[in-house]
C-alpha cells in the first residue's frame, strides 16, 4: 500500500481547477515543427493559456516551435509556441 496521497486528498488542485481560461474541445489536424511544417498531429483542444497537441515527436521542455492549423476556409492560422 502507498503512503502517496492523491491530489483530492492532498488539497491540490487538478489541472482543470487551475485553468484560469476556458479550453475549447475538438479535433484538427496540424503541421507543426521548428523552421519548418515537417511533422504532422493532432490538436485536440485549445485555450488562452495553451494548445493541446497529440504527436509522436517529442521536444526538449522549453523548445519553441511553430504549429500550423487549417480553417475550414482554407485560411492558415500558425501559432508559436514551447
């Protein structure tokens, strides 16, 4: 048996209780990549604090890149982020 408390029972707050901006659900594919659009995934919410992007590339905490994503006008939308 594990002496670990879990977050409820510890007091903290789970990662939906610490947004301070509502996330938006919904799939899209994107390009992402550093220079260039070279890898593709998924982005599976957004938020004014962040974009959840599900992929198989995994960059070092702290590496800036740039993501791609497709409106359904065609438009191009390229956020920055790390």
């Amino acid at each position: 048996m594990s002496d670990k408390k879990s977050d409820k029972e510890s007091g903290a707050l789970s990662p939906d209780e610490r947004r301070t901006s509502p996330r938006l659900h919904f799939e899209l594919g994107a390009r992402f990549g550093t220079g260039k659009f070279s890898q593709e995934g998924t982005v599976h919410n957004i938020s004014g604090g962040g974009v959840g992007l599900f992929t198989s590339i995994v960059y070092p905490p702290g590496k800036v890149f740039d993501i791609q994503l497709s409106t359904l006008s065609d438009d191009k939308l390229i956020l920055t982020g790390e």
